[in-house]
C-alpha cells in the first residue's frame, strides 16, 4: 500500500481481522450456538414475509444492502445448523427446532438468488458426510436440494444461466452479470502478470479497470474489487500480500488446536472468497471473522458418540 501511495481510506476493510481480535477472549462453545439458530431463523422468516407482502423485491437481501452478503450469513447459518444437527446430543425436540431452521435458511438463501454460495455449501455437506460417515446428514441434504430443485425461486433460475458461461471470451457472455465477473477475472490476470509483486494499489483499480474495459469494448461497468478476493488482493497488493492472507487462515486453524469448526468455518470463507470480493463486504467478513474468533477457544466440537462414551467411563 506504501509503495503504491495508497490513501488510508482505502485500507480500513482490510484490518478487520486486527479490530475483532478482541474476540479471541470470548468463550463459546458450539452447544452454546443452539440458542442462536432458531432465533435467527425465524427473524430472517419474517424479514421474507414482510419482504413478500409489503415490498415484493425481485431477491431478497434481508437486513443488508446487498442480496449476495445476507446470502453468505444465511448459508453460514445453515450449514453451522446442520454441523450441530449431526455432532452434539439433541433431544427430538431440539432436532426438529434444528430442522426447521435448516429449511427455512434454505428457503431465505434461495430466495435472494445469490448463487455464490452454492459451492460451499455442497462442499460442507461432503466434508461433514466424510466426517461423520452419519446418514443423517445424507438425508437431510436430499431435503435440501429437493427444496431448491422443485421450487421456481431466484436461486433455482439464476442457477440455470451458469450454463452459458464463457470464461474464455468475456463478450461472448450474454448474462450480464456473468460477462461482468469473466471481464474482471481477466482483467486481474492481466494486472497480476504486469504487477505481481506489489499490486496497482487498491484506488487505482476502478479507473484501470475502466480503461481495460474500454479497449476490449464490452458491456460491463468498472468497479473497485473483481468479485474474487485472492484475485483481488493479488491485483492490489501484489502475490506476496496473497501469501500472507493464505499464511494467517493456516495459522488461525492450527491455532484452534485443529478445531473441525473452524476449519469448516474457514473452509466457508475460502469458498465465498473465491466467488466473491468478501473484504469489500463488510457484513458477512466480518460475521465469518466473528465466527472463526470465538469458535477457536472451543476444543471440543465434533466429538462423536464413542469419544462421549469414553470419556464418561474416564
């Protein structure tokens, strides 16, 4: 940022990570996140009603500005719902409550349209499937899927328009919205081959981005992050900056004394990351840095049944 004369405004997203530190005090166990679930779900249920009735939003974006950022919080949501679902001891009351929640975070996610979590979310599902070897997970994801694949919902008709991506020729993509992330994607890659070792600087993306635009004359509107962090990152700061970024994830997992919560967690964010510019996001970076925090204090997640067991013998 110094070398490239970067202003300090441009700056204050990229220190969240140093301001939440504090939470690293913050004791909080994952049986402790039960409580927050179906609060959380059913707030975010009657956001969609209201949202439904009284405003009729084409995607709904909840309590952000955004669609794409309450999406990322929701499906975090989910899947830590389904993580407690199949590795703490639960009455059958409190798995239907977890059940339910589950859907209707399924509901919400669809209902903004925002496919940029699809991918970690499947991917979670067959980390925890792999984990667990646990058939409830298994089922419960049929039930999921089914929900989105038999409902008409933004994110089931967004979903279908991937196909015609092209990553090669950005022109050729008649999806708006599409042809916008393939022309940053190649517009970074450009950046990064000319300036690989410290960036443009983060206030000179915008303007470059424009006249890269202009050049290859496509229908695409300039902005100041390319909708994939390391991309990002790499183009503003430079491949080591990248590194470093990589370097903290790793040494926040080892941190946690190898806590499968917050790999999972960081395995989220690293996902959303690569579909999406998080940091210049605020709400759902900071939700994952808030996360990732408290639950690095709490060494017994995921235990299975029979490590309970021991452990009561002991």
């Amino acid at each position: 940022a110094y070398a490239n004369n970067t202003p300090l405004r441009e700056l204050d997203n990229y220190f969240r990570f140093l301001l939440l530190i504090p939470l690293l005090t913050v004791k909080f166990k994952l049986d402790d996140f039960q409580t927050v679930i179906p609060v959380t779900a059913i707030s975010s249920l009657c956001l969609l009603l209201f949202d439904y009735y009284y405003i009729d939003s084409l995607r709904f974006s909840g309590t952000s500005s955004f669609y794409l950022t309450f999406a990322y919080m929701i499906t975090v949501m989910l899947v830590m719902t389904i993580l407690i679902l199949i590795s703490t001891s639960n009455n059958n009351y409190q798995k239907i409550i977890l059940l339910a929640s589950a859907i209707i975070f399924t509901i919400v996610w669809a209902s903004s349209g925002a496919r940029g979590p699809a991918i970690g979310v499947l991917f979670s599902l067959f980390v925890m499937l792999l984990w667990t070897k646990n058939m409830k997970l298994l089922f419960l994801s049929f039930i999921v899927l089914a929900i989105l694949a038999s409902q008409h919902n933004p994110l089931f008709e967004r979903m279908k328009n991937i196909n015609d991506i092209n990553i090669t020729s950005p022109s050729e993509n008649k999806h708006y919205s599409l042809r916008e992330r393939v022309t940053y994607l190649h517009f970074g890659i450009n950046t990064i081959k000319k300036n690989y070792l410290i960036g443009i600087g983060p206030h000179n993306v915008e303007d470059t981005m424009g006249e890269f635009i202009s050049k290859l004359n496509i229908n695409a509107k300039a902005r100041d992050h390319l909708h994939n962090d390391f991309i990002d990152i790499a183009s503003k700061f430079g491949l080591p900056a990248l590194l470093l970024l990589l370097l903290m994830y790793f040494y926040m997992y080892k941190s946690s004394n190898s806590n499968r919560t917050v790999l999972l967690l960081l395995t989220l964010l690293v996902l959303s990351q690569i579909t999406q510019s998080q940091f210049s996001h605020h709400q759902a970076m900071s939700f994952f840095i808030f996360l990732i925090y408290i639950f690095i204090n709490d060494n017994i997640a995921f235990i299975d049944n029979e490590s309970r067991h021991k452990k009561y013998i002991t």
